[in-house]
C-alpha cells in the first residue's frame, strides 16, 4: 500500500486543482449573471446592487453543481500531468509502486467530493435555488418587459385545474413553500363551455383550502374595464402534493427531501420517474467522479510513458465530455420513460468506471 504521507500528498495535489478550477469557474459564472441581471433590471429603480449580488449568489450553486464533473476531469488531468512532467510518478513508478496505488488518493478524494456535493451542497444549492426563484418572481411579476426578458431564460412553471366554474390554467414565474407560493402568476379562467372568462395577473399567489388568494390582482374580463384587487380568490381543487409535480422542478428539491417528494407524487397519482432519477443521479455522483478521475488517469500515463502532452489531454477532455453528454442522454432517456431511472442514472458512471480501469489494465499489465 502507499504511504499515508505520499497518498495524502496526491490527494492534496488533487483536491487543490479541483479547487482553483471549480472556483474559477464559479467567479466567471458570477460575473456573467450578475452583468446579465444587471442589464434585465436597468430599468428597475428599485433593485439595488446588494440586491443583484444576493440574487446572483443564491443562483450560482444551480449553475456550478453541473460543473463539478468537468472541475474533477480537468482537476485530475492538471495534476497527474504535472506530476509527469515533474518525474514524481517516474519516481513513484521506480521505488515499486503502482498506478493503481497512486491513482488510490485522487480516486478516494473524488469519492468524498462526490460524497459532500450530494449530501451537503445539492440541499445548498436547492435551497439557494428557490430563495432565488421568490426574489426573481417579485422583481418582474409587475413588470410584463422584464417578465418576458425571464421568461426567455428561465422555464416558466404550468398548472391546470378544474373546479366547479370551470378549468383554468395558471402560468408562475417562480414557487416557493413546495408549490403553496406562486410570484409572477397569471390565470386564464374558463367556463363549462371552455369559453375564456377572465385573465387575472397577480403579483402573488397562495394556495388554501379550495382557493388561490392571489393578491395585487388585476383583472381583465372581455367587454370590460380592467380591475384592480387587493385579494381575489379563484377556486381550486388542488392540494400542495398535486402542485409539486407541476411547479416544482426535481433540481430544486433537495438529496433529503427527495423520498419524501416521490412518495408524495405517487400518492397523489401523479408520476415520479423525475424525482426518482434525480434522487438515483445524485446517489451515483460520487461514482460519476471516480470515473472522471480514471479517466483522467488513463491521460497522465500516457504522457510520461509515451509523450505526446497534447494530444493526450485533448483526448481526455473529449473521453470525459463524451462520458457527461452520455449521462445526459441517459437522463432524457429515464425522463421519458424510455430507460429505468436506476439504470439512467448509474449506467454512465459504471460505464466510464469499467471503461477507465480496462483500459488500465490493458497498459499497466497488457
């Protein structure tokens, strides 16, 4: 076995290129959306910077999470290239020890990193995420420019209901509380006869027994003057577990709360394939990274044993973007129904794991 002070310090080589990179790309991401929140809001005088950081904040977790498999990929590549280029692992090579010892630190870390990123920052992010979503509806539910400009860059939340009067399909910019706090809504009420009644706009919405209570309402009726409610009420017959599945996208719901939002979902008769493949996607996570270190492995030994720097991390950076186009295809698949949740999620990871270790073997022991 490797030395406790050797593996661990692979493991901090390791976890620290991850780190520059991850962060590196969280500060980009930042910026970005803070200039591009910045430009929808010019026109809102009451949206402060302090208020566009903290908006910018609570959505970066949604963003960067998707990039932890490429920071671990890029992370892994970065360090086992130096350590070649270096002679570190020439010299790890040459006092008897194996890849599969050296490449034992990097793997245990990616599985740990895996580890927090499911159990501590998917809760973060999920959370940050619909802290995100209330600000975001509350800033353009009034102003239909704006609303619109979102509209374009973010998925608009659907529901429809029936209830004595008729159906009516409700459009949300954001939800809240599990679905019971809906920001930027508006109502489309229709008759027995499926003839429109009446557009409502309101700047909130919250569901109680049997009613919407949509405040600051504005209410539009065909032949007639447009008017203006504190409270208005449209009737329903919908629970908060028969909103979750239309309002409440499985990124927003947390590792934690996910069974719980399964069962609810199938008690109500509604489907949960979307819950069950993000709660089996963040389960197979950590594996997913061990896959992009071996694959970053299979990269750093070519280079010191056959040369060829470039062409051998372009060739890892394409193996590892081919591995994450492949997990979300699997993804689309399991959301449709075509492929099992557990094997949508877990196939890719296993896959780049075997595919990683095969490939090791074949040029460590041929």
């Amino acid at each position: 076995m490797i030395g406790r002070i050797l593996g661990l310090y692979f493991a901090r080589r390791f976890a620290s290129a991850v780190a520059v990179i991850f962060l590196s790309c969280v500060t980009l991401i930042m910026l970005v959306d803070f200039l591009e929140m910045a430009r929808r809001t010019a026109e809102r005088e009451q949206v402060t910077v302090s208020l566009l950081a903290l908006v910018t904040l609570y959505r970066a977790p949604a963003f960067t999470e998707q990039l932890l498999p490429f920071a671990v990929l890029f992370g892994a590549i970065g360090t086992f290239v130096m350590l070649s280029r270096q002679l570190e692992l020439v010299v790890a090579r040459a006092v008897g020890l194996s890849v599969w010892q050296f490449i034992t630190p990097p793997v245990l870390a990616a599985f740990l990193i895996g580890v927090f990123a499911t159990c501590v920052f998917n809760p973060v992010s999920a959370d940050f995420k619909e802290r995100a979503n209330q600000i975001e509806g509350e800033i353009f539910a009034s102003n239909p420019v704006a609303a619109a400009s979102l509209t374009q860059a973010k998925k608009e939340f659907w529901v429809r209901q029936q209830s004595l009067d008729g159906q009516a399909i409700i459009q949300a910019q954001a939800s809240r509380l599990g679905g019971r706090t809906l920001s930027g809504v508006v109502v489309f009420a229709f008759d027995k006869a499926d003839r429109l009644v009446e557009r409502v706009e309101a700047k909130t919405a919250t569901l109680s027994d049997g009613a919407w209570i949509l405040t600051d309402a504005r209410v539009l009726v065909p032949g007639f003057d447009v008017q203006s409610y504190s409270t208005y009420l449209i009737a329903t017959n919908l629970d908060p577990r028969q909103v979750q599945e239309s309002l409440i996208a499985p990124e927003t719901v947390s590792f934690w709360q996910l069974p719980a939002a399964i069962r609810s979902a199938e008690q109500s008769g509604f489907g949960a394939e979307k819950y069950r493949l993000q709660l089996q996607s963040l389960l197979a996570r950590p594996f997913l990274l061990v896959a992009m270190v071996l694959i970053a492995a299979v990269v750093g030994l070519r280079v010191f044993r056959f040369g060829g720097v470039g062409q051998t991390i372009l060739g890892g950076v394409l193996a590892g973007f081919l591995l994450y186009v492949g997990t979300k295809l699997a993804e689309d698949l399991g959301e449709a129904g075509i492929v099992h949740p557990v094997a949508a999620a877990w196939f890719p990871a296993v896959t780049g794991i075997l595919l990683g270790v095969l490939v090791l073997l074949h040029r460590e022991d041929g």
